[in-house]
C-alpha cells in the first residue's frame, strides 16, 4: 500500500489535493497530502498508522 507525506491541516479540500484518514484512528480535520512518495515515511497526521485516501 502506497503511504503518504502528509499534513494535518484545518483546511478544505482544494483542487490537485486529497484527504486522507487514518485505517486506526480517525483525525479531528482530516490530512492534506503534500507529496505522495511509496519510500516516504509514515505520515505525519498519524504515526506509524498507514492512511488511505478519501476522493
């Protein structure tokens, strides 16, 4: 499963980005992905918890 350098933002979701939530735990505002990278390291959002995208 491809993980994601992610941002925990209080922001909408814009145009070219997409929310993330967290398999674990769900997140107050949800995640704005700010890179996608298979080799990244867990995202920041939720540590050590994969996230999957939400379209």
């Amino acid at each position: 499963m491809v993980r994601a350098r992610c941002q925990g933002l209080r922001e909408q979701q814009m145009g070219g980005y997409k929310k993330v939530y967290c398999k674990e735990r769900k997140l107050e505002e949800g995640c704005k992905v700010i890179s996608i990278d298979e080799d990244a390291p867990y995202p920041d959002c939720c540590p050590k918890i994969e996230c999957g995208y939400s379209f």
